[in-house]
C-alpha cells in the first residue's frame, strides 16, 4: 500500500496545518514549509522570514508530487 502524502511529509518531519480550510494546506517543519494554494492551484517552498533559498530533496519531492495527485491538480481534466 502506498503512503498518503501527509505520512510522507511526516516521516521527513512536517507537521500537516490547515489554515481556511479549502483554501490552502500548509506544512510546516521549523522554519521550512510547503504551502499548497488550492483555489489557484499553486505550491510554494518556503524558508520563513528569509531570502535564502529552500532546498527540495527528492524525498520531499515525491511528497510535494503525491500532494498534487490527491488534490487532483495532475488530472488531465483538471487543466
């Protein structure tokens, strides 16, 4: 069985947050979080309060990628 995209962002040590549920998910690990804009269907990557630029392993790749399938925005009908 395959894992949800929340236990995979688990396992890497986010914790999964809703803020105005429908709107957008976030998840949240320190200072890094990812946060998944479902009315306009966009994700961002994010190192709080900084310029720097956040670093996405291929683990949290495939967790971001499992995300989008859930949500649906991968379906060719959803374009």
């Amino acid at each position: 069985m395959s894992k949800t995209a929340t236990e995979m962002f688990e396992k890497l040590g986010f914790i999964k947050k809703y803020y105005c549920d429908g709107l957008y998910l976030y998840y949240e690990k320190e200072y890094f979080s990812v946060c998944f804009w479902v009315d306009e269907k966009t994700y961002s990557v994010n190192l709080g309060g900084t310029d720097d630029i956040a670093e996405v392993t291929p683990q949290l790749h495939k967790a971001i990628h499992k995300q989008l399938e859930e949500l649906g925005w991968l379906d060719e009908d959803n374009e």
